[in-house]
C-alpha cells in the first residue's frame, strides 16, 4: 500500500537519477506517458467513450475501450489510489488494442466523479495525500463486490463484448485485494485476475483476501515489488499457501528492483522494463483463461 515508506523510497530514487522533484514530476505529463508506452502489435482500431454504469450505489463513471469490430472478452480495470485518470486511460486502450473491451472504473464516484488527482501532482504531496486517504478509506470489501458485480452486468450486457466468455480483472495497489474479492465472488464469471503492487493481499485479519482463494475459479498473476517484499515478506508465503491448498497454480513473483507502484506510467516509481514484463504476464494470462 501506499505510504510514507513507500515516498521515502521513490525520494531516494528520484535522487539517484540526480533530479529536483519538479524535474520528476515533469515527465509524468499526459504527453509524456504516451511517450513512454510502447505500441502494440498489429493493434486493432478501437472506440473510446465515457459512459455511466449503473450500480446500488449511483451511477459510477468510467471509461469504456473496445475494438471497433466483434464481440471480445471484456476486462474491468481498477486503477490505484490516485483513482482514473490519463495514464489508466491509456493503459486501458492499449489493453483494448490488444483485443479486450476495457472497462476502466472510478472507484470514487460516490465522492468524486472524474479525476482527484491533476496533472504534476504526487502522491508524496501531503495535500494530494489528505485529500486521496479518505477517499480511499471509504471504500470496502462490500463496496468493491457491489461495484464489481455491477461492472460485470454492464459488460455482460454491452454489444462489444462476448459473454460467453469469462471476464478478466486487473487492479493496482490498493484495488490489488479487488481482484481476489471479485474472483471469490463471482466465480463463474471471472476467469482471470492480475494484481499489480496489490497491498493487504494476505493478513492476519478475518477478512484477509487470500483467505477468499478456495472460492475462486480462476487463473492470477500476483505480481510484487521488491520494496513491498521487504517490508512483508511473509505476504508471498501466505498466498502461496492459500492457493496451494486450492488447487490452484497462479504465477506469484517479487518482481526484482522495483518499488511499490512500479507499473502505472505517471507514477514515481514507474520501472518501464519491469512494468513491460508484468504486462505481457497479463496479456498471456488473459489469453490463456479468457480464450
């Protein structure tokens, strides 16, 4: 999870690089992170909208990307704590490009609706981080399987999107624990889930995620950082564990040299090969269960 460990860690960084924050923070302009991400591959032509999806809370914003022709698997994505914004927008699509309808959610918007968090702007700014934590801590386990079913319904239903096939989730620090709680309740319809830097995946507490994987049917890539590794270690023991009592055979690895929050593009720990690496795990995955 994000925390004052963490901005210490992404500070020495940025120091080693010899860069003033301002400097950092500079290229991580929406312009920039276009840069950043590579093209796809034979990428299909996609449609890109924003739609409101209903759910027993509201009506959530969120962003929908799909290839302009057929019916395709469809995936929700839930962004970190810095909620939607550009760079989970241009991960989306280029999810989308690869054959996927994309849902990517705002997982505040019975607070907030769009974005929380402006171009430039640091986790590592107590005023951005007093303004994100309660965001953040109103939502639940409860919340997230409400929502969640409700951003199955809404793919299951859209024309772009082949329900016959299961849906895939991905999610990143904090909405990491989302992808095991949606999997655990919605077994027969997500098939694949991919946690990037998730925090609190396995606990002490009674309702830890990975206490939920004997409900799950599904295929996952947990994918650590190093530094996440370090403060818990006993995290990766656990899961491993849980699934191994399962049955299941998910690809759990610390990825070397990274830091918390290591994939998303704008972000001050972004470690491009790492990130590269962890999503095309997520692209055979999803290849592999969401066939």
């Amino acid at each position: 999870m994000c925390d004052d460990r963490t901005e210490r860690d992404i500070e020495r960084y940025r120091r080693r690089l010899g860069m003033t924050r301002r400097e950092f923070n500079s290229v991580l302009s929406a312009t920039a992170i276009a840069a950043l991400l590579p093209s796809v591959a034979n990428a299909s032509e996609v449609e890109e909208s924003e739609v409101m999806v209903p759910t027993p809370d509201g009506l959530a914003d969120c962003y929908l990307v799909h290839p302009v022709e057929g019916r395709h698997a469809g995936v929700i994505m839930w962004p970190d704590i810095k909620g939607i914004r550009p760079a989970f927008r241009m991960m989306g699509k280029r999810l989308a490009q690869s054959g996927y309808s994309v849902l990517v959610v705002n997982p505040y918007y019975r607070s907030a609706r769009g974005e929380v968090i402006r171009e430039g702007e640091s986790f590592g700014d107590p005023a951005v981080r007093e303004r994100l934590m309660p965001l953040a801590q109103s939502l639940s386990p409860e919340t997230c399987v409400s929502d969640g079913g409700a951003f199955i319904d809404y793919l299951d239903t859209h024309p772009s999107v082949d329900s016959g096939r299961q849906i895939g989730t991905a999610g990143y620090c904090m909405t990491g624990s989302y992808t095991i709680r949606l999997a655990a309740a919605y077994p027969e319809r997500i098939g694949a889930g991919a946690s990037f830097h998730g925090g609190g995946l396995a606990t002490d507490e009674a309702d830890s995620p990975h206490r939920l994987v004997e409900k799950i049917d599904a295929g996952f890539l947990i994918a650590i950082a190093e530094n996440d590794d370090e403060k818990d270690p006993k995290a990766k023991t656990m899961l491993r564990e849980a699934y191994e009592q399962a049955g299941l055979k998910p690809e759990i690895e610390v990825y070397e040299g990274t830091l918390h929050g290591w994939c998303p593009p704008d972000g001050g720990a972004y470690n491009e090969a790492q990130a590269e690496r962890a999503w095309g795990r997520m692209l055979a995955l999803f290849e592999r269960e969401l066939a």
